[in-house]
C-alpha cells in the first residue's frame, strides 16, 4: 500500500495559545530539514491545526518515517492514504481494501471516526463513521466494533482535495521544536552522559553548540573523532551544530603541577567551565549543559557541583541530575550513542583522574588552591582560545 500523506501530530504545542503558530512554524521548518536528504519529493504544510507531508512521486518510505521520527515536537506519525471523492459507494470499497491490506489478521475490534472539514460533503461526519463501519463489517466477519477500547482506530477525513484514511500512529520524540526555547553550550565528552544530556536538552527546544576538551598526546586522534562521531550522532535530533576542540593539555598539566592532586578534577572542571563559558558568550547561548548527575563520580557530589557553579556567570542546566546509570544508558541505547561512547578511547578527565579526589571540596580552599596559578594560567587560557578548532557537524 503506498502512504501519500504523512499526518503529524504534535502535543504540547497545542497548549500555547496566541503564540502556538511560532511553534508550528518551527516544528515546519524541522520536519523540512529532517527530509532534506531523503530520496523524495516532500511539501509539508499546516492546515486547520495539523501538519501534513505530502509526498510527491517516489520516496523511500522507511527512510523518511526514521528521520521524523527525530523531530523533536511530534508525538505521532501517522501515514495516510490519500483517495479521490468520487462518490461514498468507492469510499466504502476503498476504506475496506484498506483493511484488507493492512490487518491480514481480521481477528480484532476497530472503531471509526470521522473528521469532515468539508462541511459540503452529503453526509455527516456520524453517518460517514456509521455507514463505513457497516461496510467493514458486511466484508470481514472476524472483526468486531469497540466503541471504546478498540484494537484499531480508523480515520477518515473529508478534506478539499480528497478523503484521507489512516489507522497508524507512529510514536514520535515528543518534546518542543528545536529553537524554540534559546541556545546553550554542551560540555561534550566521549562518555555515555554528556551526548544524552544534550539529546535531552534538545528535546525541550533548546539549540546546542557543544565545547570538547582535547589532551594530545595523553588522548588520541582516536579519541577525538570518537567525539565527533557522537556528535553527528546527537546532531541527527538536534539538527546541525558546531563542534569548539579545545587542547586543554598544557592547563591540564599546569594544574597537575601547581595544585594538590585530590583538587585536580574539581579545578579542571572549573576551567572547563570558563572555556565553555568564552565560546557560549561569543554564540549568543543562554547557559551551559552538562551531563552530570548527583553523587555519580567524586566531582558529581552537590559540594562539587557547587565548585564547579563557583565560576560560572550562566545558568548549568544539568537534565541528567536525578538519574541513575541505568537510567542514562537506556536513553544513549535508544538514540545510538552508547556503543559510540564505550569504545576503548580514553578522553582528559579519565586520564588526569586523581587516585582518591575530595568529594566535599571546600570552595574557599579551591580558590586558595587556584591561586598558585596566577600569571601563567591565563596566558594558557588564552592559547587554548585561540588555537581552538570549531567544526561544523550534521550539516
């Protein structure tokens, strides 16, 4: 059976009253961009508080339903034959075949419901749901009706250009249109967090560039396209994004010298921060992402959480925080990062780790502890700066 339409529902959305038409827009503009390069020809519009793709000619169906299922802001996919009005009698045969076609097992209750936009249409939109449903049932003896929970849910929709039938909802991400809800900078390594906290994150409308802290040669080349890889992997939800590669082993190094060895991941992670913090002014973003959760590691307790926040003039939003392990490599499992990140390529926080960092680090003292560094960090700082590299991913 060949699908010509694809019904999209949305959900949230529907709540934001005068504004809702922003939203629509941009959950448009997505789905445009999720079917750029599927092989196809798509228009896709909005009508009467839907969005439609129309498909135009030959398309690769299978292709085009993965890649809106990414969309963030759609709840269900629903593929839709498209049939021409010409007259109820081959609506009735039509709407039959279709049930043939696509339940070979006629064992199961069905409903069917009626949505009439074209108000001069000779029947009504009660007598449509009626009398299709005497034709499925004179046709298939197996099937049954249940009003009220049925297995199958038929649709049918009188429109200006023709009758739309439909009966399958495809579960879509849910969330808002991405860039709806502002930018933010993501703190990405090549572990299992940080690729999901941005997914997250994206999933609630908000835009993401990403900061990666690089550490030649202590990590690889390896390493680092393991990094992009997961990236592009994130990008596929997020839409395309910029990539900042940070070489953070000269800081690195400087802190491992100057500062007490159980303090190293707390002030890394505090320069991490401030770097962050550079790219996001220069792009305009709102605050920081970070895939941390409470009391994962030694630098995830709340009093080192609240060292790194120490330095940061921007919100950290943190979507991951009341997670747990299991919690977060279900959700890299389900968008395809997770065998990504477990490949055997080490990143800089596991490779200056400190053989037994405080959990409860005093701010005061860490301050203290960074002023060893004074008059040769910043001239680092500014080096990682300015030698960053910025590579553009997902385009």
């Amino acid at each position: 059976m060949r699908f010509s339409t694809f019904l999209l529902k949305y959900g949230e959305i529907g709540i934001k009253g005068k504004n809702r038409y922003l939203f629509e827009d941009a959950l448009v503009r997505q789905v445009r961009r999720a079917l750029l390069d599927v092989d196809g020809e798509f228009q896709v519009y909005k009508s009467q508080a839907r969005i439609y793709v129309d498909c135009e000619g030959e398309y690769d169906y299978e292709d085009a339903v993965e890649r809106l299922k990414r969309v963030f802001g759609l709840v269900g996919i629903c593929p839709v034959v498209r049939l021409k009005d010409e007259g109820f009698e081959a609506l009735k045969k039509d709407v039959v075949a279709y049930m043939d076609e696509t339940y070979p097992d006629k064992r199961l209750t069905f409903k069917v419901e009626t949505r009439r936009a074209r108000k001069s249409y000779p029947k009504n939109s009660m007598e449509i749901s009626r009398d299709l449903g005497e034709a499925v049932l004179s046709a298939f003896p197996d099937i049954r009706v249940d009003v009220h929970h049925p297995d199958v849910m038929l649709n049918v929709e009188v429109r200006a250009d023709g009758i739309y039938v439909y009966s399958q909802v495809i579960p879509g991400a849910g969330g808002m249109p991405v860039g709806t809800n502002g930018k933010a900078m993501l703190l990405l390594s090549g572990g299992i967090d940080s690729p999901a906290a941005g997914y997250m994150i994206a999933k609630r409308g908000v835009e993401i560039e990403a900061v990666y802290f690089h550490a030649p040669p202590y990590t690889s080349e390896r390493a680092k396209q393991k990094v992009l890889d997961l990236a592009r992997i994130v990008s596929g939800y997020s839409g395309p994004m910029k990539l900042h590669i940070v070489n953070f082993t000269d800081i690195q190094l400087s802190i491992y010298e100057q500062c007490p060895h159980d303090e190293l991941t707390i002030i890394m992670r505090r320069y991490m921060m401030r770097i962050a913090e550079h790219f996001a002014g220069k792009s305009g973003c709102l605050g920081l992402v970070t895939g941390e959760s409470i009391g994962q590691v030694a630098s995830q307790t709340m009093q080192s959480l609240a060292a790194t926040n120490d330095v940061c003039t921007l919100p950290v939003y943190r979507p991951l925080i009341g997670f747990d392990k299991r919690d977060i490599v279900e959700i890299a499992e389900k968008i395809g990062t997770f065998e990504t990140s477990i490949q055997p390529f080490e990143d800089c926080c596991t490779i200056f780790v400190a053989k037994h960092p405080v959990t409860k680090p005093n701010i005061e003292v860490i301050r203290r502890s960074e002023e060893k560094l004074t008059g040769k960090i910043e001239e680092l700082v500014q080096t990682a700066l300015d030698t960053a590299e910025t590579v553009k991913v997902g385009e």
